[in-house]
C-alpha cells in the first residue's frame, strides 16, 4: 500500500500530466503552425460579434483567483494526510458542545445521528462533551445526561430580524438558553452531519492548540450507502474545493477569502457571540458566509482541521438544483449587505461575478468553437489553464472520496468516468441556478431532503 507522500507525489504528477494533454490538445501550448488562430475576426464576424467574442473570453478569468487558491492548496499541502494523531489528551480538551440544528421534519435521522455521533466521540476518548439538538418543533430526543433537546418558540424573534438557521442559531447565544461558559467550543453540524473518529482527533487537536477561534475542516459525500450517484458525483467538486481553496486560505491565511461551509464548523463561544447570527434578512439565507465575513472583518482568524466528516449529496436533482440556488441568492445578499466592508469581500465578489456570468462562460465554450479568434499565448494558456484544472477538479474529488480498495479498479475507474460524465448536467444544473437565482425570490430557505428512510415506500 502507498504511503501519504507517495499518493500525493502521483497525485501531482497526475494533475501535471492532464494539465499538459489539456493545454497541447485545446491551443494553449502552441505545438505547430495549426495550434494558431490564422484568421482576422474584425472582417471575418464584424465588429459587434468581434467584441460579444472577446468579452466572453475574458469572463473566463472571474474564476481565476479560486482556480488559483484551488490549485496551490492541492499542491502545497499533502492531499492525502495520514490519520490524524492526537497532541494531547482527550481529557485536557476543553468543554466542547456539538451543536446540531433542524427545523424537527427529521426526527428519527436526529436521534440516529446523535447516538452515532456520541459513539464516535466516546470511542475516540472524548468525555467533556455535550450535543444539543436546536429544533423548531420538538423532536422527542432521549433523556441522557450527554444530550439537550433545544426547541426555539415560535414567538421568538432576534433584534435584526433574523430569520431561518440564524434564528435559530442566536436563540442559542441568549443568556437564558446558553449553558456554555466563553472558552468553551461549539462545533456546528447539519442534521445529516456524520462525525468519524478522525474528524474528533482534528477537532480535539484544534481546540488544545486554541491559536484561532474558528475552523472547519473536509467534508465527504461518498460514504457508507450512495443514495443519488449523479448527484454525489458531481459533488466530488465540493470536494476538492475543500482540500484546495478551503485548506490554502485557512492554513497559509488564516482568513476566510471565500467564505466556508455551514457545517463542520468549529468555534469558541466568546467569538461566536461577538459576531453573533443576528444579522438580519441579509445574514439569513447563506447564514454561514454572512457570519464568516461579518468575523473577518472583526479581525478574527481561522484554521483548517484536519479529519474528515461525512454528509450525503441531494438525493434527487430538484433539490440539488435548490440547493445551489439558495448557496447562490444567499452570498448574492451578502456580497450585496452594506454591513461587510468591501475590502473583506472582494474575492468572495469576484467569486461570485464568476457564478452569475456561468451562462455567458458556458456559451463561450461553444462560440470558441464555431467562432475561433486569435489572442495572445498568454490568454490562451490561462484559460486552457482554467478549462484543464476545473476538470481535475473531479477527478480529485473522486479519488480522495471513493476507495481503490473498497470499490475494486474497475468501478473506481468507473466512477472517474461518471464524474467526468456528470460535468455537462452540472453545469446545465448550475445555469438554470444562476438564472432562477437572479430572477427569483432571495429570502427563501429550502431544506433539502435528508432521511433515506423518507424516500422508502410501502
């Protein structure tokens, strides 16, 4: 069996090798006298066309800086890291609250998740721990003396007008609910959410070290039954997004550039309360880039944890859809919010420029095509670049989610060949996203189907 370092060295040299193929093959690297654009589009397409062709090609470079954040975390750091090795011992670690939020639709995959959950944390040596279920109608959780059942009235309403998760979220924080004292942590989980015994460890590492008040580490879909297999393989995106950009700004910057995700996040009670979830309309939506944003510009600092949880795609395409539209509205309102200085939101912009303009870059791949005009060499490596590293991007995805060992050769190849596969539905998916974000309205927030067990008829 390879060792880390040798997984990650064949790692990078696969990356390379496709980047070069992808480079040779689409024009960027210029081989010969036909890898040239020998053609004059101011007479060949007119001049209206010329500019519509030019404009659509520089849309390329929005994703520049996240392919670039993306690319140098891949490489840098070790994408294949060994189990994660305790610093000190569980017994030393700080009161930690894993702090579970539902609106009750899913009870029994709550109940079940807590007491895997709980497990996890015990076998791992955890004993200064408590998991609170924040819920909008009860659930029923089982008395334990490890468990707090927390149900939000319907009364209950933040200063700012917080809706959704952020309310639900700051109730909370309020003196009368909270139990937990500042230097304790709170490590926030979806419904859905599943803890490994390395995820622990890396929480554990992170809160001894106690250099930065907030973290998150990578989250995996792949695991256990796979319930939708387009849906989950196109996720394998989400992936290396966690183990490229995620990773770099944490580790490297210690701030979130691009926001994180809204699960696995670890932070210290002082801090999240000092940044507080009562963020009104804006902070509603994406509740987590809003917080993320809102803590960067107070200065605080953040850090990657190592260990991986485990989460399911959307099981169905509709949600998958909805899922990507809220992501989108809910960063549109915050990029949008006057509450969060330009100066902390420039790259989480530019990202987001990039996912609006998705319609217009995926009509330039088929313009490039019927309509080829010349550009330097420059812009052409570049967008090859770009091109070539997002479809690694999969790949990654794939191979850091799915076992050689566990699946046999053949239906782990197969699985590269799905993800690969799955790129044109996703980005149909991700078009009408975009549009249907745009055009639809922002302060919504659907909840995705999360208990297999729902989708069992009799």
């Amino acid at each position: 069996m390879l060792n880390s370092i040798s997984k990650h060295l064949l790692h990078c040299a696969l990356l390379f090798v496709l980047l070069i193929l992808f480079e040779i093959f689409s024009g960027g690297i210029k081989v010969n006298e036909n890898s040239f654009v020998a053609i004059d589009p101011w007479a060949e397409y007119g001049t209206v066309a010329t500019i519509v062709l030019y404009l659509l090609r520089v849309l390329t470079f929005l994703t520049l800086p996240q392919v670039m954040f993306n690319f140098f975390g891949l490489v840098i750091y070790n994408a294949f890291p060994e189990k994660v090795v305790l610093k000190g011992s569980p017994l030393l670690a700080p009161f930690i609250c894993i702090r579970i939020v539902t609106r009750g639709d899913y009870s029994e995959l709550v109940k079940s998740n807590v007491l895997r959950n709980m497990n996890t944390c015990l076998d791992t040596g955890l004993e200064n721990f408590l998991i609170e279920v924040v819920t909008d109608k009860p659930i029923g959780l089982p008395k334990h003396r490890r468990t707090r059942e927390i149900v939000v009235p319907k009364e209950y309403q933040t200063k700012s007008g917080a809706m959704f998760k952020a309310r639900a979220l700051q109730y909370c924080l309020e003196d009368s609910v909270n139990v937990l004292n500042n230097t304790d942590w709170v490590v926030h989980l979806d419904e859905e959410t599943l803890l490994t015994e390395n995820s622990v460890r890396g929480i554990i590492n992170f809160v001894l070290d106690g250099k930065h008040p907030f973290g998150q580490g990578l989250i995996t879909y792949a695991n256990e039954n796979v319930v939708n297999w387009l849906t989950t393989l196109a996720d394998s995106f989400r992936v290396s997004d966690d183990m490229g950009k995620l990773r770099l700004q944490f580790k490297m910057f210690h701030k979130p550039f691009f926001s994180w995700k809204g699960s696995y996040v670890v932070t210290q009670v002082h801090a999240e309360k000092d940044v507080s979830f009562d963020n009104g309309v804006d902070g509603s939506v994406a509740e987590d880039c809003f917080f993320a944003m809102r803590a960067y510009a107070q200065g605080y600092t953040f850090n990657f944890i190592e260990g991986e949880m485990y989460e399911k795609s959307p099981f169905t395409l509709v949600d998958f859809l909805q899922q990507r539209k809220r992501w989108l509205q809910g960063i549109l309102l915050v990029v949008r919010s006057p509450a969060i200085p330009l100066r902390n939101k420039i790259l989480l912009g530019i990202s987001l420029c990039s996912w609006i303009t998705m319609p217009l870059s995926t009509s330039n791949m088929v313009f490039a095509a019927l309509y080829p005009i010349p550009c330097p060499n420059l812009i052409d490596f570049v967008c090859a670049f770009i091109a070539g590293f997002n479809i690694y991007m999969y790949v990654f995805g794939v191979i850091k989610s799915f076992s050689l060992y566990r699946f046999g050769l053949v239906k782990f190849l197969a699985c590269v060949l799905g993800a690969l596969c799955t790129i044109p539905i996703n980005v149909v998916i991700e078009n009408v996203a975009v549009i249907w974000g745009l055009i639809g309205k922002k302060n919504k927030f659907y909840v995705v189907q999360k208990d297999v067990r729902a989708l069992v008829t009799v």
